[in-house]
C-alpha cells in the first residue's frame, strides 16, 4: 500500500500522474469558452478531466481527441446541478 498522506489543511493536495490515456473527447466550455474538459470511457473512477480558465493550446501538449497523453492533476469531487461526480482537475497535459 502507498500512502498519499497527509494531506489537507496545511498540507499540498496529492497530485497523481495518469499515464498513455486517450481522450474520446476535448472541448472548451463557459460562457466566454474559457474552460477546457477531457472526457474518457472507462471502468475507472473519473470519466472527465476538467481544467478552469485554461484552453487545450496552453498546456504542455496540446490535447487531442483520440491521442495518448500524460495527464497531471488532482482527483476532486464535484457536486455541480444535482449531480456528484468524481473527477481529475488538470494541471498540465505531457
């Protein structure tokens, strides 16, 4: 077992590095289209990577539909319009 700990108040969230996944989409979203989201088919946890205030051409690679990548970021929960989802914020895309 590895231990990720401790983290929270005080301490630097866990930040994970998700090898070789491939995308099935990339889109920009906001009302000014300012946010970027990867979305995935898997069994895994999260099925969305989401990254605000950042489009795909400002990140280290550039994301593409289809492509494998190397995704940084951290796992967060969101409960956005009624619905809890689990899901990586983006750091940076390798």
């Amino acid at each position: 077992m590895t231990a990720i700990g401790p983290f929270g108040t005080g301490n630097p969230k866990p930040l994970f590095q998700c090898l070789n996944v491939v995308p099935t989409d990339v889109s920009v979203f906001g009302k000014t289209k300012e946010h970027t989201k990867l979305q995935f088919t898997t069994s895994g946890v999260a099925k969305e990577a989401i990254a605000f205030f950042t489009l795909p051409e400002t990140f280290s690679k550039t994301p593409v539909a289809g492509e494998s990548m190397t995704l940084i970021g951290h796992i967060e929960q969101s409960f956005f319009m009624g619905r809890l989802q689990t899901r990586l914020r983006i750091v940076d895309i390798l």
